[in-house]
C-alpha cells in the first residue's frame, strides 16, 4: 500500500468514528429525555456517516469488480448519494442545536424562584 492509500483509508476512518461518536451523543440525549433533541442528533450524524461509508464501497470495493471503461457512473452514484445526505444530516444537526438552544434559554417574562412575589 502506498501513502495515499494509507492516508485516504484513515481519513474514511477517522470521519466514521468521529460520526459514530456524534451519534452516540444523540442517543445519550435520548437517555436523557431530551427526545427531539437526541433523535435529530443521531439521524443527522448517521446521515453524514453514509459519506466515507458509500465513498469506501464505491471507489475502493466496487469500481474492482467493473470491467467497463466509463467510470463516471461510480462518480454520479456517489454524488446523488452523498450530497442528499449531507444536506439532511446537517440540516437535522442545525435542528438539534436550535431546539437545544431554545429549550435552555430562561423566559424572560417569569421571576426567579429564590425571589417571593409581594
């Protein structure tokens, strides 16, 4: 194996372990009754996980077994799969952050608890 190879194949891994590790903290929110929350974290770093996932099948698995000169089948493939999943899974991500954000703000319209009312 050559340097590139070794590089291209630990950057695929690092990416999956890394997306693996988001959704792990999607399903530690779940555990923690912040369902919406946890839901949208998981599917939205699965969804980026199908990345390298279908890069490593496409490029490294299947383009072995073709006999056929037109190679850009494989790159369209990758394209209509990675591109949709990139943008739901970050779009999910966003979601998740947004509604995280929204239910740790403090309303402004309420009195603090430690304060009694007249």
């Amino acid at each position: 194996m050559d340097l590139y190879t070794v590089l291209y194949n630990t950057r695929a891994a690092l990416l999956c372990i890394s997306f693996l590790v988001g959704a792990g903290f999607g399903i530690y929110a779940i555990t923690r009754q912040q369902q919406t929350t946890g839901w949208l974290t998981l599917i939205g770093f699965l969804l980026l996980g199908i990345d390298p996932v279908a890069e490593v099948l496409i490029f490294r698995v299947f383009m072995r077994f073709y006999t056929g000169e037109n190679f850009d089948i494989f790159n369209g493939a990758y394209v209509c799969i990675s591109a949709p999943a990139y943008l739901i899974g970050v779009g999910c991500i966003i979601a998740a952050l947004f509604k995280t954000m929204k239910t740790q703000s403090p309303d402004m319209g309420d009195a603090p608890a430690d304060v009694p009312e007249p």
